[in-house]
C-alpha cells in the first residue's frame, strides 16, 4: 500500500515557490534517501497543485511532511489531503 499526498497550491505558486524550493527538494530528497517518498511532482497546465506518492499504509509520513513543508508552512499550499491508495499494478 502507498500514501498520495496531494497539493492544492495558490494562484501565483510558481511565482513566489523559488524562495522556498531549495528547502523544499532537501526535505523530499531527505524522504527519499529514508525510504519514504517514491515519487513527487508538480501537475501541469495549469499548475495548480501537487501530487507526492509515499510507501507504507500509514499516513502518518506523508502528514508529517506536509506540516514540515516550507510550502505549506509559508502558505503556498492552499490546501493538502493524504489518501491511502492500494496499489493494484505496479511496484517499486
């Protein structure tokens, strides 16, 4: 099982994500080399929000990341959901 954390970012995200994305990749990369985060990514046309795919069927990571966010912390996230998601195809 896997946890998506989806973004829902403001208006002029793109914009104003430059100040905070240094920070904001160190904690993904850090989530990553952990062993938490698999995937992450902004969506596109438009860029309205954000999807981040983490191993495990606990929400507990992904609400923790979100929370530590820079994104979210400095109000570039609008809103954010976990949702647990069972993996029918596919793997690591």
């Amino acid at each position: 099982m896997h946890t998506i954390l989806f973004y829902d970012v403001v208006d002029d995200y793109v914009d104003r994500r430059m100040r905070f994305r240094q920070i904001h990749l160190e904690l993904a990369r850090q989530s990553q080399q952990r062993g938490e985060l698999l995937l992450a990514g902004a969506l596109a046309d438009p860029a309205d929000g954000a999807v981040l795919v983490f191993r495990g069927d606990s929400t507990d990571i992904a609400e923790a990341f979100a929370n530590a966010d820079p994104y979210v912390t400095n109000g570039l996230v609008k809103a954010w959901r976990v949702r647990k998601w069972i993996t029918v195809v596919g793997g690591e």
